[in-house]
C-alpha cells in the first residue's frame, strides 16, 4: 500500500481556509434545510444514504476512489470524488478517497455535510511528493443534494492542525469519526496511523496519533499526552480506528504492544469535556486490564474495529454512559490461530467501565476455526435511545469474513446477537448470503468486511462479492426488526447499475 504515486493536484489544492471548519462558525440558511434528520444531505426529512467504493477507477486511475449518495425518496443518486468540480484535487492511482466515511452539520445549517478520507493521498510539499501522506474533504450538503456544486473543504495534516506536520505515510484520514457533543458542538476526529511521534529524543516509527476539532479547538492527540493510556510505541497505530457518540469517542491502537506481546491492541476512550486544551482521557483497555477476558497476545489485534453506541441507566433521564464495540480478529481461540473474537464495555462519564459481553466462537457454541477473523468489523446499535437501555434494546453486528459455508470457502458471514443477555449465545442468528440475505455466498465474498448501522437498520455490504450477480459488490440495508424476526419490510439491496446507480465499480458497498 506505499508504493509511490503521482499527485497531479498543486499543494495549494487543500489550502483552504481551516476557519471554516470551526463550529463557531454562524449557521447558514437554516431555513432551506430546517426538516433535516441525521444522514440527510438535502435537509427534506429522509435520510440518505452513502456507499464508498475506495477501489474504484476514476479518469483511468485505478483505485483512485469513489463515494455515492442515494438520496432518501427516490431523489436521485449522485457521485463525488477527486474529479468533481470544486474538490481542488486530482484523482490518481492508489489514492482511495472514500477508504473512511462519516457525516455531521458541520455549520448547522440543517443538512448534514460528508466528511471523506483519503488516507493514501501524496501531497505535495516543498518540489517533493509525500507518499501516502493522506488528506479529508468535507463535502456541504444543501438543498438540491450533495456533490457537484456543494462547497468542498480539503485539508492535509498541517492544514487541519497547523501545529502539526504533513508527512509521507501518516495515513491521515485512514479513520474518521464526527457527531455533535452533548451541548451540540460539532465535532471531528481523524485517525493519522502512520504519525511518528518523537517522545525524549527517540522517534517511534507509526506510533499514531488523532486530530481532534470542537469549536475553536484543533488539537493532536497522541499516547505522549498528559493521560492518555498506553505507552508510545513503534507500530502502535494509534489512530487506525474510531467509534464516538454525543459523550464519547474512542481510538483503537491495534499495534499496541502488551508487555511482550506486540500488536496486541489497545483502546483509549475519552470524553469530549476539555481539559487542558484537550479532550479528557478516561480509560484505557486491553486484553491484560482487570475485568476484560481474554489475555493480551501477540497478532491479537484488538482494537482493529470498534463502534460505539449509548446507554441509558436506569437511574438517569437521558444517555450518560456507552457501550463500546471492539473487535479482535487475530485472537486465537482454543489455540486455533485468527479465529477471532469481539467484546462490549459499558463504560461511565468517571471512565469506570464493565465488560457486558465476550463472544467468540466457543461462546457461541461452536468449534473455533481458524482464519476466521471474527471482530474484523463490529457495529452496535441502540434501537430506542429515548427509553432506559435494556437487551432488548440494543444489538451487536460482528463480521466473520473468513466462515466457510458448505460450498464456499471465506465466504464470509455475520453474526447478530444481543450483547446485554445473560447468554449471549441464546439469540445469536447467522446472516449469510442464500441465508438471511439475498443473494447466494461465493467463494472469497470476505461478508463481513463492511457493517454499519443506526437505530433502525444493519447496512451490510458485501465489496468483495464474486457472486455472478453482484460482481461489483453489493449492500443490504436489512430492518433490525427483520432481523428479530418481527417485521417484515425486507431488505433493500443496492447494486451498480439498478436504482439510478452507474453500472461500474470495484468495491462497491463498502461502509462502516
């Protein structure tokens, strides 16, 4: 993923101004989008929906990169990469811009704008090309839609944090993560992997690091700082994944190194509360801290996908505490190697926090298998936030994209389970193409790459389907509800080529 890249694009491209993304900023037109609702880029009402595909060719180059919004309403569909009029970029090979999504208001002006990261960017600086270096677009939605004629923003690294330095292999935007805090401030974070972070003279090759933005503030956040778990370390990759809500956000450092044991995996959870001109660290977890099963070990990866969602005690009014997602697909179970695994943490505003649920296989009641990188995407949904959160109000999505099925290998599948039951295992059910979905599995189909869902829907997508029908790629947005078994509205399938979708793609579905 470092091989070399042209970057057409004049380094002045993402020069643009890093007020703009202040949330102190005034709100714009608030009128024309005034029915607005999450993922709603035109304001009326209905949410709309994104679908990446990083992979895709754009003007020839090949995984240059794409992202397509389908309007909720049968509105329309439009696309946005480097090549769109506005971006002040130049799509090239390698580049893969929409490899990270997210959205918030980043202006408040009632339509939700999309945040999208190329992490394998070059820019370029000084008559040199950075290789890898990575940059973000926010793209404004409006009225009339999102794409040609919104406003763009790009940033590299130093033009989001002007305190930092844009350098070849940071990977920034290889995560990103936005929403408004509790006192509805707009916020962003974005994942920088590959940062080096030079600690008493000696500099840890992609130690990583985040940027952080709330109102004025636009910080980099890294282990050096006052508070932040884990020591910083050659390879932690701190950075390469991200979950947050209104309270919380949470960084994933899946080359975190456990006593001896290297990429085992960490997690820092902070609050969004300043504190020293930073966002307040709360706690950090591992596979070696007390209360979390399991024991740290070399490949584990944990951290390597995380999702977060809130949670209502039932002595509070409102959603003072989360449940945090994380994923761990190296972890080797009953000694059979990458089988996988996933854990949810309640966590509380002081950074208290209780492990609600361990899952892998054998919990699950089946013989681990190896390769099967269970916990390589998580997502965890709160169905009704507005009541006190009870199992039956949440449920946990874990990818497993190397499960065999009986007449294809790593087709991939995934598991749905309520993470609050006392047995994890007694409503767990197995979504799998010809099973639960539509479709038939394929042989290296990898289901359960790509997940992500909201308060009424899994978005499951399947980028690297081989199947005769989807050989694109593919996403299924299935009704929780369906799901449980107590509806059945059935599930919209999103494919090239139908539904006003050009008919070209690559890793088409990709999400989460």
């Amino acid at each position: 993923m470092r091989q070399g890249r042209l970057l057409a694009a004049t380094a002045g491209g993402f020069a643009l101004a890093i007020g703009s993304l202040s949330v102190s900023s005034p709100p714009a037109a608030a009128a024309t989008c005034a029915t607005g609702t999450v993922s709603d880029f035109n304001g009326d009402g209905v949410a709309d929906t994104v679908i990446a595909d990083p992979n895709a060719a754009v003007n020839g180059a090949k995984a240059a990169g794409l992202v397509r919004i389908v309007l909720g309403g049968g509105k329309g569909v439009s696309e946005i990469s480097q090549a769109m009029n506005g971006m002040g970029a130049t799509p090239e090979a390698g580049d893969q811009f929409g490899f990270s999504r997210t959205s918030y208001d980043v202006n408040e002006d009632g339509c939700t704008d999309l945040v999208v990261g190329a992490p394998y960017e070059d820019v370029a600086k000084d008559g040199k090309q950075l290789v890898d270096a990575g940059a973000v677009y926010v793209i404004h939605g409006t009225p009339a839609g999102i794409g040609p004629g919104s406003k763009v923003e790009g940033y590299t690294q130093s033009e989001l944090d002007p305190s930092t330095s844009t350098e070849a292999y940071d990977w920034f935007g290889h995560a990103v993560r936005a929403g408004s805090t509790a006192s509805g401030s707009p916020y962003l974070v974005v994942g920088v992997p590959g940062e080096n972070v030079t600690v008493g003279g000696t500099t840890h090759t992609d130690a990583g690091c985040v940027a952080y933005v709330q109102g004025a503030t636009r910080v980099s956040v890294s282990q050096k700082d006052p508070g932040v778990p884990g020591d910083v370390e050659a390879h932690d990759r701190f950075g390469y994944s991200l979950a947050g809500t209104n309270r919380f956000f949470a960084v994933g450092a899946p080359g975190e190194a456990i006593g001896t044991a290297k990429f085992a995996g960490g997690v820092s959870v902070f609050s969004h509360a300043m504190a020293g001109g930073l966002p307040t660290p709360l706690v950090g977890l591992d596979q070696d801290g007390a209360g979390v099963a399991g024991t740290a070990e070399a490949g584990d990866g944990f951290g390597t996908s995380l999702s977060m969602t809130s949670y209502r005690p039932g002595d509070q009014t409102y959603n003072s505490d989360v449940l945090l997602a994380v994923g761990t697909p190296g972890e080797d179970v009953d000694k059979t190697a990458d089988s996988g695994g996933a854990a949810v943490f309640r966590v509380q505003p002081s950074g208290t926090y209780t492990e609600v649920a361990a899952i892998d296989a054998a919990d699950l009641g089946e013989a681990p298998a190896a390769g099967d990188f269970m916990g390589q995407r998580v997502t965890i949904a709160n169905t009704n936030s507005a009541v006190v959160t009870t199992t039956a109000t949440v449920r946990l999505a874990v990818g497993v994209p190397g499960r065999d099925t009986a007449s294809a290998k790593d087709a991939g599948a995934v598991r749905i389970l309520r993470p609050l039951d006392t047995a994890v295992s007694s409503t767990d059910k197995i979504l799998v193409r010809g099973s639960g979905l539509p479709g038939k599995a394929t042989t290296r189909d990898y289901n359960g790459t790509a997940l992500t869902s909201g308060s009424a829907y899994l978005y499951l997508g399947v980028p690297h389907s081989k199947a005769s029908d989807s050989p694109s790629g593919v996403l299924y947005v299935v009704p929780w509800t369906d799901i449980d078994g107590t509806t059945t509205v059935g599930t919209t399938t999103y494919l090239p080529g139908e539904g006003g979708l050009p008919d070209e793609g690559v890793a088409f579905g990709t999400v989460g």
